[in-house]
C-alpha cells in the first residue's frame, strides 16, 4: 500500500509542478501542491532531476531545468492528458443527466474541493483503499477548508467486492442515478479477467445511460514496438513491484465493453490526446512542447 501511495503522491506532484510552472495548462490542479508537504515536494523534484540518467542520459541543464525535462517528458503527460480528458467528459455527462459521480483509485484527487458550479449537484464518491483514503483525508485536513457536503468516501479493495457493499449502502448513493465513473490508472495493473470484473460490478449497479472513463496501454506495450517511454515505464514499475500486467488493442478493448454491456462513445490515441488536449498549452509552450505518452489511449463507454 505504500508504493500505491507513493505512485499517487507522484501523480499529485506533477499535477502541481505544472499548475506553478505555465499560465496555460494542459489540466490545472490548483490544489495538488498543498496535499504535499514541503519536504515531500522538494524530496520528489531532487528525485526526478536525479532520474534524467535514465531517461534522458544525453540531457545537460540545471536542476531546474533537467526537473522541467523529467516531469514534461516522462512525469506529466499521463497524469495531466488523462485528467483533462475524464473532468471535460464529466462536464458533458452532467448536462445530460449524470447526478453522481464515482472516482474509482480516487488517490488525490481534489476535484472536489474545485468543483465547478456545474457540479454543485452531483454526489461525488470516492472509493479507495481505506490506508489511501485516510491519508488523504489528514492533507485535506490541513487545507482548512470545510469538507464538500457532496463529497463521500467509500473505503474498499477494488480486487474485492467489499467497496460494492460499502458503496450501496451509503445513504446518498442512488443505484437508479445516471453517474459517471472514472477509473483512471487502473488497468495497467490488473490481470484482464480482474479488470473485466471490475468493470462489470461497476456496470451492473448503474443504469443506462452511465459513463466509464479510463485510460489503458495499447497491444505494442510489452513488444520491441513499444515507444521509449513506454518501454522505460514498464521497467520502472517492475522494479518498484508494480509490474503491469496487461495490454490491449481497440479491438480486444471493444469486445470486453460490449460482454459488459458497455460501448464505446470516445476513444482517443496519443496522436489524437496531444491534438486535442495539448494544443493551446503547446502553442503558449513552444519551448517547452509535450506529447501524450507513448502507447496510451483513452477511452469513454456508456451503458447500453
């Protein structure tokens, strides 16, 4: 659960490291820097300068600017383009209908102490490890802000069915309730038949007309064909026991959405992420250019 931590925690930095750093953002988290503490910040950015060896081992600059190169090349893009992607989805669910909105590995997130005042009116759930979850609620304790009365935790082991009992018996959450559902992050590091039973618990306790977000690796990852990052990515993880444990092509993704009554309504590849999700930052940016990370597509599905 540490690492799981960790992985969170490095994913909140690179979201704050972007908001300081450009007026333009590709995703601005204007909270993710006050979830992290001082040291934690400062330990996390000596850390990713010291990784440009490995990721860049041709790149000479100040520390600085060798942190600005990690986060925007290796660090960043992922936690950012995904982000972006899931909360302009959400924003269309919501005209549509959507009244609940449920952050499966919620991490630290903070949409909801930003919400925008178009989602006001959604009951927003966070499921997650109970250890991630409490940890969480002790940073949000030191942003002196009251707790959104639409914001819900619902402990719970995603690999389980524990948080499906906790989440049906919380008193706001309506089963019947058009909701929107992120799960970004998630399926790398699931076996397929793990993943397929997760979204399919998910499915079976909403109605039609829900979303799934989710953003997954593509057939190339694990193969010689697989992009830098992505090859470099896949290391990092098995090194840190995290190993990622599947791929999947359109086609394959496709056929598990529709065995789980789901079909899919967006899907973007990287060329397509840093298109429509990166130009204005990219055009305000043209130093400091990022691309959607190597063999990562995101997806969209509704219930049928």
């Amino acid at each position: 659960m540490e690492k799981k931590s960790l992985t969170a925690l490095v994913s909140a930095f690179a979201r704050a490291h972007h908001a300081e750093q450009n007026r333009v953002t590709i995703f601005n988290d204007s909270l993710a820097r006050q979830l992290l503490t001082d040291e934690e910040y400062e330990g996390i950015s000596g850390n990713m300068a010291q990784g440009i060896a490995f990721f860049q081992p041709d790149f000479a600059g100040s520390r600085e600017e060798t942190l600005r190169r990690v986060a925007d090349h290796q660090l960043s893009p992922t936690p950012l383009g995904r982000a972006a992607f899931a909360e302009k989805a959400l924003e269309t669910a919501v005209l549509l209908g959507a009244g609940q909105y449920l952050i499966f590995a919620a991490g630290y997130d903070t949409f909801a102490y930003r919400q925008p005042e178009w989602g006001k009116n959604l009951q927003i759930f966070e499921i997650d490890h109970p250890a991630t979850a409490a940890d969480k609620q002790r940073r949000l304790s030191m942003l002196h802000a009251d707790k959104p009365s639409n914001l819900h935790f619902i402990p719970g082991d995603l690999r389980e069915r524990d948080w499906q009992t906790e989440l049906l018996a919380a008193p706001d959450f309506h089963p019947e309730q058009i909701s929107f559902c992120s799960l970004l992050g998630i399926s790398y590091y699931l076996p397929k038949d793990a993943f397929k039973q997760l979204v399919a618990a998910i499915t079976s306790i909403l109605p039609t007309g829900s979303t799934l977000v989710f953003d997954y690796p593509d057939e190339w990852t694990f193969t010689p064909q697989a992009g830098e990052r992505a090859q470099k990515q896949l290391m990092m993880a098995a090194s840190a026991g995290e190993p990622m444990q599947a791929s999947y092509s359109y086609t394959e993704m496709e056929q598990l959405l529709q065995e789980v009554n789901l079909l899919i309504y967006q899907h973007l590849t990287p060329d397509e992420i840093t298109a429509q999700l990166f130009k204005a930052y990219n055009d305000s940016q043209p130093d400091h250019p990022m691309t959607a990370f190597d063999n990562v597509n995101y997806c969209l599905a509704v219930k049928r």
